[in-house]
C-alpha cells in the first residue's frame, strides 16, 4: 500500500496544467437581458485531444441545456476547465424607419447589437483588444448588459488580469444570476489564481445547478483536494470514475483523496487502476516519482523521473520534479539543469524560475537568483514565496528598503507566514531600529511557538484515546 504525504508544490502542478480549449456558451434571449423573450441556452463544448461532446436543445423559458462531454489526457489532468464567453442576443430585429431607409449618420455610427457581434467574432478570432473596445462601446449604451460583462471578463481572463475579470464577471453574475456559465468562470478565475478556497462557492452554486456537469465537478473535486477537505473531494470525484477511469491524472487523485479519507477499498482500486492503466508510460512514471518525493525516498523518485524523461523528454513537470530530487540532495548543478529544461519546456510558469532562484540563493548568485525571482512575480504576482525570496536577496545586498517593500508585498499575500517577521527584524536590525527588530522578533517566536502547539494538537488528536483503543471485555 503506498502512503502518501500530500506536498502541496508537488501536487499543484496538477492544477496549473491542463489544455485550454475555448468553451463556448450562447446565450440567446435571456429574460434578465430581454424581458418578455424565451430563454434558449446553447452550450457547445468542442471536441479536441480526442474527446467528443454531445448537444441538446432546449428553448423553454429560464431553461437551461444540458451539457456532458468527457476528454482523455495522459499528460495533464483531465478535463474542460476553460474560459468560455457568453453570446447574448440584447435586442431585437432592427427595423428601417416607416418613413424610409436610415438617414446616413445613423449608417456611420454601429448599433449596439452590431458591436457586439463584432465582439464576439473578435473574440473567437483571438483579437482581445477589439473584442474589448467593442465590449466597452456596447457598455457605454447599456450598463445593465450582463453579456458585454460576461465577454470583458473572458478578455481579463486571457490576459491573467485577475483582478479585472473577476470584477467584470461579478457584475454580470448581479445582473443574470441565473446563468451558470457566468459563475463557472467565477470559479475557474479564483481557480487559476491557485485560490482554491474561493474558487469552491461558485463551482458549488454551478454543480447545484447543473449536477451532470462534468467540468464543475471535476474542479470542486480539486478544490476540495487542495484545500485538504479528503472526504468532499473523493465524494465529488467517485462519481465520474466511469469517464475518467483512462485518466492517470485523475486515478491518481482519487488515490490519494480515498487513503486520506480512509476509504481502503476506493484507494486500492484507483491505484490499482493506475498502475494497470500507467504499464510503462512517462505519465504513470511522473506519477511514480511523484509519489516517491511525497514520501522522501529520493532515490526511487530519480529512478522512476529518468525513466520518464526517456520516454518523453518535453513531458510537463519531469524536469521540474527532478529539480526538487535534487535541490533536497543539494546537488545544486543538477538541480539548476532540470529547472532549465523544463522553463525549456514551458517558459510560462512561475514554480520552475522560483526554484531555479532558490538555486542560485544556496550558490551565492544574488543576481541571477534576483533576475529569477523576479520573473516568477512577473509571471504570478501573487506568488508569496517570490518576494519573500526577493526579500532575502535584497537583505543580503544590503538593499534594506527594497527588502522591506518586498517583505510588505508577502504579508500581503501570505499574512499566516511567520517566517517574514523573523526576517524583517533581522531587517530593522541591520538599520538600527532594535526595539521595532525586537518586537518583530517576539511576534516570530510567539506565532512560530502557536503553530508548533497546533501541529501538535493535531498529531495527537489522530491517535485514539485508550478507552476507543480498548478490546472488549
């Protein structure tokens, strides 16, 4: 029986890569946008890598289409977890004046409605910036369009301008708070953000709605996993073993979920699956390796890693993974290698350039440790671990203001990380500010000494008191 220890770096690359096909969701004649109209919701899910979808057709009022689609991945986890855009008829037919076709200033200046279409055609085409200028103009008519909304946050989305999707997409959730397209995009922006607790509540609301959907509950399952809740995920996630079972990704998961949530029998089966399923692919033996980092045993980790990137080189997270083998061995060299070939692999994503900083922290190279860090909050601004890594940079250099700014920004993101009071007093310190530095250093020691007294708690309230323990008499 293989016993996991989740680490969270570990598994969130679970999370952060999985294709991103466009999900497109019409929504015609709604009556919050259109009163008086028959609501008539098409939901097309498009078939790639594989996959196929299937369509029906409703046209009763506030009645939404049902949508089930099934993907099969072996890289990444399975499944549509993507940004759709929402296609709203506003208005009705325009029709000429009575009295003649329109006069020439009105030809010039684009309805509403044309704006949008033009919209939403620049938006499938990938053109963000005319999709949103159109957006806006029809906003500009009509503040009260949940459509143009809806579609400005698909725009923000694209852009990982987090802050300004999820703004645009409250107000349309406020104004059609009945379209579940609206809250799954919600979700999938917390989601993105790896802020999975958020994420829950509107991934929740849409699987109430809609409980065949397999794209809510694939993620509330994830969400429920990161966020340690064992029973919530494996309950979510059993259900749709039958279209995932070819999943590695997913049997994995579920193994871990099922063993925390002590359901043996659920663990065995997904892990037997896997392994039945894995034979000797470089997915199975990625998550092999995974395993094996989980439960410290190096060793195995780098054997089963090697014999994934034998099999696919440019396999997502082998090389990142590896990285970690040895930046535990402290084989600094080797370490920075593999972080380098999996930027190689895909050059967007934070984790590998944070590692390859701390890399270059433990070899004494500030600048290029600075240069790293700093392209990891680029990538993710909301990466606590890169400007708290900044912050030990610039302290080392003797940068003490920069440190500090760098430090605020952590405690911003990662206020429950009591590391950062240790470091700013070691800050103030080098700036002879003692008593700040001692209070800061008595906030360290008191926060570190009530996780210690939690932790412990928590360990032994996992074993059973004497009298549970007991034989019967």
């Amino acid at each position: 029986m293989v016993v996991y220890r989740k680490s969270v770096e570990n598994l969130q690359d679970l999370a952060i890569r999985f294709p991103s096909p466009v999900v497109q969701c019409r929504l015609a004649d709604h009556p919050s946008l259109l009163p008086g109209n028959s609501a008539c919701i098409t939901l097309e899910f498009p078939a790639i890598g594989g996959g196929h979808y299937n369509i029906v057709t409703s046209a009763s009022t506030r009645r939404f289409v049902s949508r089930q689609f099934r993907l099969v991945s072996f890289a990444v986890l399975c499944f549509v977890a993507s940004v759709g855009f929402i296609q709203s008829r506003l208005f009705g037919a325009q029709t000429p004046p009575a009295d003649g076709p329109r006069p020439a200033w009105a030809r010039q200046t684009p309805s509403p409605q044309e704006l949008f279409t033009d919209g939403e055609s620049a938006l499938r085409a990938g053109d963000n910036e005319r999709a949103e200028r159109d957006f806006r103009r029809v906003l500009a008519n009509d503040p009260r369009s949940a459509g143009a909304y809806a579609n400005l946050g698909v725009v923000y989305m694209r852009r990982k301008h987090w802050e300004q999707a999820l703004n645009a997409l409250q107000k349309a959730e406020r104004l059609a708070p009945t379209v579940a397209g609206i809250r799954l995009n919600i979700g999938l922006a917390y989601y993105r953000q790896n802020n999975f607790r958020s994420a829950v509540s509107p991934f929740e609301s849409v699987l109430r709605d809609q409980p065949d959907s397999t794209q809510a509950r694939y993620l509330l399952g994830l969400c429920y996993f990161f966020n340690d809740r064992w029973d919530d995920a494996t309950t979510t996630l059993e259900p749709l073993w039958t279209q995932q079972w070819l999943n590695m990704s997913y049997l994995y998961v579920l193994g871990i979920a099922a063993h925390k949530a002590g359901r043996n029998e659920l663990e065995d089966k997904a892990i037997g699956r896997l392994v039945q399923l894995g034979q000797d692919t470089p997915e199975f033996h990625l998550l092999m390796g995974k395993a094996f980092i989980n439960r410290e045993e190096d060793d195995n980790a780098i054997s089963e890693l090697e014999k994934a990137t034998r099999g696919n080189p440019k396999l997502p997270f082998v090389h990142f993974n590896l990285g970690l083998v040895y930046l535990h061995k402290q084989d600094y060299e080797r370490a920075a290698s593999e972080f380098k070939a999996d930027i190689a692999v895909e050059p967007d994503v934070s984790y590998s350039y944070l590692r390859l900083a701390d890399v270059y922290v433990q070899q004494q190279n500030d600048a290029a440790a600075e240069k790293n860090y700093r392209h990891a909050v680029r990538l993710d601004p909301k990466l606590a671990a890169g400007y708290l890594g900044l912050a030990k940079v610039y302290s080392r250099q003797g940068k003490y203001r920069e440190a500090l700014s760098a430090l605020s920004a952590e405690e911003k993101l990662d206020p429950q990380n009591y590391d950062s009071h240790y470091i700013r007093g070691q800050i103030l310190n080098h700036m002879g500010q003692r008593e700040k530095a001692k209070a800061e250093f008595d906030t360290y020691a008191r926060e570190m000494n009530a996780a210690r007294e939690k932790r412990g708690r928590e360990l032994r309230s996992d074993i059973p008191t004497p009298d549970l323990t007991a034989e019967p008499k």
